[in-house]
C-alpha cells in the first residue's frame, strides 16, 4: 500500500512540473498517462525521460512506449510502437524526433501515414504538423482505393491532396500500370503529370503508351509530348489488328460521349491493313475515320497515295474508302509485272471490298497512265489519258474497265523505257513505308509487389482491426 501511494504522489508532482514546461512559444506538452519518469543527464543535455506514455501537443496526441523530453530546447523524442493521432490522420512509426518550435517531425523506422482512404508507407519520413507536408526520403508506397503507387522518395501535400513522387516511380491498379522517373499527382482533381521514361499499359483497353512526358486528367484526356507511342489492339479482334502510332505529340480524349487521338510532328501509322506518314494525324474512334495532313502518304497493300489531305475510313478494321484532295497521287504496283500504274488528280476516293480496291474515281482534272498485259500476264505497253473525271472498276484488284469523259489519250506500245515512264509529280516510296515494330517497350522494374514493405505495428494492426469491427 505505500508503494503505491509513493508512486501516486511523484507522479503528480511530476504532471505538475511537466505541465509548467513551455517547450514552443505556442505549444505545451500535456502528459494524459504514464508509467514512470525520470530526469537524468545524456551528453551534458537535461532529459526527462518518460515510458508508456500518452501526451498531447496541441490536437495532436501520442502513445510510445518511452519518450524523451529535452528541457532546455525544443525537442521531443518518442521510440518503441508510436502512435500519432491528429484530426486530419493518424501515424505510426518506431522512432520519432520531434521538434515543437518548428512542429517538424522525422519519422523512423516503420511509418504509416493513414489520411482518409489513403495509406502512406515509408522508413525515413519528415513531417510538418502545421503545414501537413510529408517528406518521404527513403521509398514510399502509397494505397489508396484505386490502386498502389510507389516511389524511392516523394513529398506527400496532404492539405492540396497532391504529391510529387521521384526516381522508379510505379502506379498499378486492376486496369493499368505507369510507370516514369518522376509524377507530380493531384488527387481530388484526378490530375497527373509523369515525367522521363514513361510507359502506361492498360490492359482493359490491351493498350500501350510511352514517351517523354505524360499528362492525364479526369475527363479522359492523356497528352504525351516526346517520341510519343501508342500501341491499341482490337478487343473485339486479334492481335492482327494492332495499331502502331508514333508521333513526337499525341492527344488522346476519351470519355463517354467521345473517343479520338490526335498526332502531330513527326507521326508515322502501321496496322496490318494501313499505314502512313504525315505531319499531323486524327483519328475518331467511332467512325473508324483517320484523317492526315502535313504532305501525308499513306499505304495499302500495293497502293500509295500521296497528297495534302488524306482521310482513311476504315471498316472493322478493314480499308474501306481512301481519299486525297487538292492534288492527288496514286501509284499502285502491278502485283506480277511490277509495273507502277499511276494516277493523278485534284480529288482521288479509292473504295475498297474485302480489303481488295473495288473502284477509283478521279476528279476534275485526272490524268493516268495504265500499264497493260498480254494473256500470258507480260507487258505489252500501257493506257496515258487525261479526262475531266475517270472511273475505274477492279476486280480482285485487277483493273477490269475505265470511264472517262472528254478523254484525251493513247496506247502507248511497248518498248525499254515504259516501265520507267512518269507522270508529272509522280511520288513512289516503298522505302519510307513504315513497318510493323519488332522491338516494342516493355516495364523497366518489377511488378509492384502486393506485400508491404516491412512488418506492420502492432498499434497500427489494433486500429485496423477496431475500425473493421
């Protein structure tokens, strides 16, 4: 019985002295529960030292099994399964400095920053109480209900819910993985910004992007700028209908009321079924339609067509419809001969069926050289017209009748130098088609891994568990 009362009178001479010791101009700290306390001496610094211990400082309270109280400065120093409770989160760490003048905190050791739906994990944290800033110096990973995000080190604004993330930054959830050298994210605005080797991959819509920079919002927009990349495959199809873009900017919006992407400088398309070059390119979604500007050829199969408006209207993947305008030029090579057929004119529509050309129609102002062939399939000279409009019939791919009005031509026989005879403003160039790539990205890390990175507190595990039940 006296032991006990002897340890109840020094414990409240000792709340009395604790409570008279202003450590901030500002702050006090209040001592709610303890064990035991001392005052002793560490390296000439007067100490007192305090174990199992609950104290507030302000709306911020604590729990940890000893602490360090530094009388003659500002410092406060907590060890062994902390606890940190705020009004706007709760933390968890093994080793806490705590300097009251500046409200700063580094946080060793295991750290939990739990705010809202969101979990903060990381080993050397520094936090400030007043402007609600974590800095995490030595990896993060962050959980939220819409996946995982880590990083080697980021700084975490919990007042803007925003973050700044650097060096192996990784994002996965159920339908995507990014990844970048650096991100800069807002959360409540849905708003990101990666930096330096980015690679997303979403795998709902089998897609795949890279390039220098990325930027995403909530409404759907993605705008990439530098060697930008975009690989999409048909869900509703095989990987045959996989289409490359490249393109030094891409612009992709999607959302319920519209799906588009939009190139520009530099792009180059390859599918199965088409590909081309131009400055600038659109494509919509819905309408399968590619329109390209900026000097554009495109290809298919063995027809070029060269202008400076191209559109591309596509059919479940298949060509359907070419057209060029203002200034149109076609070259189709001869499948067994070799020989370029070439056609010119302001307007050019190609239509096509079963992916095989059915039907050219050129106008005003169309110009053609035809090669033609004897019943063995040789060269036996060719067909130069020009005509107000001309129409051509195909039949697999072969001509099978021209319509021209007012024409103005002649057979040409044939002789050594047919085969390499041209049109005026006559543009081949197999050479720059683009190609399928053989070499595509791939992530540079590892998987994020589903395990945390350490052992969780035995005081953060009780807080999971109660909130639960």
């Amino acid at each position: 019985m006296k032991s006990l009362i002897k340890y109840s009178f020094s414990g409240l001479l000792f709340i009395t002295a604790f409570l008279s010791v202003n450590v901030s101009a500002q702050n006090i700290v209040t001592l709610q529960r303890f064990e035991s306390a001392k005052v002793t001496t560490v390296n000439g610094e007067s100490i007192r030292k305090i174990y199992d211990a609950r104290m507030s400082l302000g709306d911020v309270t604590m729990v940890c099994d000893s602490a360090w109280q530094f009388l003659n400065k500002n410092e406060l120093r907590a060890f062994g399964n902390i606890q940190i409770d705020t009004s706007t989160e709760n933390i968890w760490t093994d080793t806490l400095y705590y300097y009251t003048n500046q409200e700063l905190s580094k946080l060793r050791g295991r750290v939990i920053i739990l705010q809202d739906s969101t979990t903060l994990f990381g080993n050397k944290v520094d936090y400030n109480f007043a402007t609600k800033v974590a800095y995490f110096v030595d990896g993060i990973r962050l959980e939220d209900d819409q996946g995982v995000l880590t990083a080697l080190s980021g700084t975490y604004f919990q007042n803007q819910d925003s973050a700044i993330f650097r060096n192996q930054v990784q994002i996965s959830d159920s339908a995507q993985y990014a990844e970048g050298d650096s991100l800069f994210i807002n959360r409540e605005r849905e708003y990101l910004q990666l930096y330096s080797n980015v690679l997303v991959v979403d795998s709902t819509n089998n897609g795949l992007l890279t390039g220098n920079y990325l930027e995403a919002d909530s409404l759907g927009r993605r705008y990439v700028e530098g060697n930008g990349y975009l690989r999409n495959i048909d869900p509703d199809s095989t990987n045959s209908d996989t289409t490359h873009i490249y393109a030094n900017e891409l612009l992709m919006i999607e959302n319920d009321s519209v799906s588009t992407i939009s190139g520009f400088e530099n792009v180059s398309v390859w599918s199965a079924n088409f590909s081309s070059l131009s400055d600038t390119l659109f494509y919509d979604d819905a309408k399968e339609l590619f329109e390209l500007d900026g000097s554009p050829k495109a290809w298919h199969k063995n027809i070029q067509l060269s202008g400076p408006f191209i559109s591309v209207q596509l059919d479940s993947n298949e060509v359907e419809e070419l057209r060029s305008y203002v200034g149109a030029f076609a070259v189709q090579e001869d499948s067994s001969t070799g020989r370029l057929h070439q056609l010119k004119g302001d307007s050019l529509f190609a239509y096509f069926d079963n992916g095989e050309v059915s039907e050219i129609v050129i106008h005003p102002n169309s110009e053609i050289l035809y090669h033609t062939k004897n019943d063995s399939g040789e060269p036996d000279g060719a067909m130069e017209s020009s005509s107000p409009k001309t129409i051509l019939y195909f039949d697999k791919g072969e001509l099978t009748q021209a319509k021209m009005g007012q024409n103005k031509g002649f057979f040409l026989p044939e002789y050594s130098g047919l085969k390499d005879r041209k049109l005026d403003g006559f543009q081949w160039n197999p050479q720059l088609r683009p190609q399928k790539t053989t070499n595509e990205p791939f992530p540079k890390w590892e998987p994020i891994s589903i395990e945390r990175p350490f052992i969780l507190p035995d005081r953060f595990l009780e807080f999971v568990d109660n909130q639960s039940n």
